[in-house]
C-alpha cells in the first residue's frame, strides 16, 4: 500500500503524538525485556517521527517502510545516522543481523491475513540476533468491534479537512476510507482518498505465531503504560525476545548503519 494522499497529511493528522516519549517508551521496555543500544529496526516506520526520537536515544536505526511517498518526507527530515529502506514488511531483507526492532502505532494491524503476520514474524526473526528484542503495538478485537465498528470521524487542521469512515466487516476486520478535502487558493476543495482495511488478532493469535517464530514472549501491556491489559484494553503493547535465532549465527554479516 503506498498511502499516497494519507502520506501527504499524516505528519499534520497526527501532531498529538508525543513521538520523544513514545520512543522513550519503547526504549523502557526494550530495556526491560533484557534488549540493548544497538542496530534497531523501525518497521512500517511511515514518515520517519519515531524513528528520528530513537536515534537520539542512542540507538542505529534502519527504517523500512512500504510507501514511497512515507519515505519522501521521512528523507526530507534530518536524518543523521538513519538509513531508509523501501520494503513490504512482508519481504523484509536486511543486510545482515540487527539488535531490536519496534512497529509502532498498530501498523501490524493493516496486514491482511493471518499469513501476513506470521510472514512478518518469520522475516524479523531470521535478521533479529539470539537475545534481540521485539516491541510492537496493535489493535485489539475489542477496539475494533466496539471503538471502530462503524464510526466515523471528522478532523480538521489549517490546511486539511478529514472524514474516517469505518465499515465493520466481521471476524477482526475493519474496513477504512479516508477522504481529504484541501482548499485550492479560489475557494474550492480537492477531494483526495485511501482506503485499506484494518486486522485484529486476539492475544493468544498473535502469542501462538511469536512462538512458532522463535520468539519468547517478554510481556504484553496495556499501550501505552507497562500496566497489565484488561478485556476492555483498546491497544496492547507486546515485548518478545529472539530464543530460537533463525539467522544461522555466521551465515549473516552483522548490519551495518552508515552515518550520513
């Protein structure tokens, strides 16, 4: 998916994050699960925000994402000592092993399938080091049958009008058109859309393909604290750690982050 007019607003729709304390956030929790500063991988890491924060956080980060578009804001930003890699998360190729890893902001969730998942699971752990760590974030099923379902919300900035139109599809999928209106300088409004569906997994689905994977689950917490998750949790946050390294050590050079 390329998000071509999403792309275009995504920096200006989603100005509330607080993108130094996300990164901080995952920093914690890589932390924590035994993980350390080293080669880090932002995957689906959109127009570059958080992977900028973990930089300056001590960490060599690759950011790979599958939207050119993403990526040419992302290169428009300062960038010392981040390499951007155009990929599908589900053909991830390193160029040889990493430290950590983190998806960020429930990109986990617009992969179609179950085999999508277990795709992405299989490509981080075949460059991910025995002992690495892998944080990421996702919808719950919860959310989307009861905070998505069917809603629809409006957002307006200085220079974009937003309508987020949700369609329920059943069995963890939610279906998601986003319209933009921009204002030309006579007055008049260009339309713009993207559409794309959403998939939530329930925790033992996504615990069940992490261990097939060769992970170790560290913790799952309620996004964004290090607080248990409840039935109603909107977003976990899941920590595993690569037992069961698929890498071959020796087969792979370590991964290399030149700094620009």
């Amino acid at each position: 998916m390329s998000y071509e007019a999403f792309a275009r607003y995504y920096d200006e729709l989603t100005a509330n994050i607080d993108y130094p304390a996300l990164a901080e956030y995952y920093d914690r929790i890589i932390t924590r699960s035994g993980g350390r500063k080293g080669i880090l991988l932002d995957l689906a890491c959109g127009t570059g925000s958080l992977s900028v924060c973990l930089s300056k956080l001590g960490y060599d980060v690759i950011g790979t994402d599958g939207s050119p578009e993403m990526l040419d804001i992302a290169f428009a930003k300062p960038h010392e000592g981040i390499q951007y890699l155009c990929q599908d998360m589900t053909e991830l190729d390193m160029f040889g092993t990493i430290d950590a890893a983190v998806c960020a902001l429930d990109s986990l969730n617009h992969l179609e399938s179950t085999d999508d998942l277990r795709a992405v699971f299989e490509r981080v752990s075949l460059f991910l080091e025995s002992g690495g760590v892998f944080v990421f974030d996702v919808n719950t099923p919860y959310k989307h049958e009861r905070v998505l379902a069917d809603s629809t919300f409006v957002y307006e900035t200085e220079n974009v009008f937003c309508v987020w139109e949700n369609e329920y599809e059943g069995d963890g999928i939610t279906g998601i058109t986003l319209d933009f209106f921009e204002q030309n300088e006579d007055g008049r409004y260009t339309r713009s859309s993207d559409c794309f569906t959403e998939t939530a997994w329930t925790r033992e689905q996504i615990e069940s393909l992490l261990k097939e994977s060769g992970f170790e689950l560290c913790a799952v917490y309620e996004y964004p604290t290090e607080n248990p998750p409840c039935e109603m949790s909107e977003k976990l946050t899941f920590a595993a750690r690569m037992v069961n390294s698929k890498n071959r050590a020796g087969d792979r050079p370590s991964q290399s982050v030149e700094k620009s």
